[in-house]
C-alpha cells in the first residue's frame, strides 16, 4: 500500500478519536477555558483560547502566519505569529470571547504579498457556570452547619468537581478586583475536593472548617476531556463568614 495513503489513514483515524483538525498541510488542536467569577454585584468572565498546530510534511518557507476570528460572518485579523517553525502556537484572551459561543479561526500563510489559506475551525466555546447557593458573599455559620453548594450542571461535560480554599485575602473587596485568571493561579491545597454527580453537595462541619477573618472561594470545574484535547469551564464564587 502506498505510504501516503497509509499515513493518511492514520491521520484521519487519529482526527476521528481526539477531534483534531487534520488537513494535507498541518495538524491542528484547539482547547478553552471558560472562567466565571460571580457576585451579588458582577459576574465577570474569563476566557482562553489556544490553537496549536505542526506541520505534517515540513515547515513551509513563508513570513509568518495571519490569525484571523469571526463569530458571524465578518473576519476580523487578530494576530500575525512568526517565524514559521514545526509546532506553533497561539493564545486568544480577548474580551470578545464568549461563554457557550461559536467561534470561527482562520489560518494563512504570509509568504511576500502572497496569502495562503491552510485552516479553518469552527467550534463553541465552554458555557460558563452559576451558583445558587452560596448566593451571598457574607454568610452564618451555626454550630453543627453544613455548607450548602448548589449549582448548574453544564451539559456535554465529562466530569464535574468542586472544591473549597482558604484564600490569603482577608476582605471580598481585594478578592474582587484580583483578575479572575490570576486568583485561579492563587488556589492551591483545597479544604475539600471531591468530584460530583449532582447539582448539590453539602459539605458538613462548616463551623469549623470555615473561620472568620478569611476569603474563601467555592470552585465548580467541569472537563471535556479527549485525546490531547481538554475544554474546562470554571466557576468560583467568594465568600466570608460572618462575624457574628
């Protein structure tokens, strides 16, 4: 059998099992993150895109490449990556992206004047996570409390976890106006952590996991999880005890 078509079929299979991106030219895989961090008084979202592609016979002797994004019909040009090497990659954070939202990427090779399209995806971006319980940034814990979080299943997702932390922030305030991505990095070493298949769990002994003088963050994460490929949508909402 001809090679060709032997690595061809190999590509495609490997196209069919992890939802990559295979053409003649180049391998590409795309994930996102979807952060949401809710409030009483804002809810402010994060998101990150990230495409990464190779080459699958060798690297094209072109200038760069033209990164261009459309959520309708209309692209606009956002990037331009150079050198062109064997792996690439680039990371989309713009404001303009959306939880649950079609998204379309289109890629060209800048040789010269000349431009030469090689790949174009479409897909929709994670949904963002709700909380109904904890729905306060203040709250009372009795003695013998349990702590109830309840929230929104995001359809389409493999599994789903939530987790408590400690945070260092002593008030909501300075919490609030630390950018979601970087109050993400600050998490570390969880209270609780337990995967879930339900919209609520209760997290029992609060009165004493749970002191006063201290920020902590409930976290909902939910993955999709392929070969190479993992979409996460994370939702975090902060709180403090009363100190009463």
């Amino acid at each position: 059998m001809n090679k060709i078509f032997v690595v061809f079929l190999l590509l495609f299979a490997l196209a069919c099992e992890t939802g990559l991106q295979i053409n003649t030219e180049c391998v590409m895989k795309h994930t996102s993150e979807t952060l949401r961090m809710e409030t009483t008084l804002s809810t402010v979202d994060h998101l990150v895109v990230n495409l990464t592609w190779y080459w699958v016979w060798s690297t094209p002797e072109s200038d760069g490449v033209i990164i261009e994004r459309s959520f309708d019909t209309e692209f606009d040009s956002i990037a331009y990556v150079t050198p062109v090497e064997s792996l690439m990659t680039f990371f989309d954070t713009d404001t303009s992206l959306q939880p649950n939202a079609e998204v379309t990427y289109r890629l060209s090779l800048l040789t010269g004047q000349a431009r030469d399209e090689f790949c174009t995806l479409t897909f929709t971006t994670p949904g963002a996570q709700h909380f109904f319980a904890p729905d306060t940034e203040i709250i009372d814990i009795a003695a013998g409390d349990s702590l109830e979080v309840v929230f929104s299943m995001l359809p389409g997702f493999d599994s789903t976890s939530i987790a408590l932390y400690e945070t260092s922030f002593s008030d909501i305030d300075s919490l609030i106006s630390t950018p979601v991505d970087e109050l993400v990095e600050m998490l570390a070493s969880p209270l609780v952590d337990t995967v879930v298949t339900d919209t609520m769990l209760y997290i029992p002994g609060a009165d004493t996991l749970i002191q006063t003088g201290s920020v902590y963050v409930i976290t909902v994460t939910s993955s999709k999880i392929l070969d190479l490929i993992t979409d996460t949508s994370i939702g975090l909402r902060p709180f403090i005890r009363n100190l009463k």
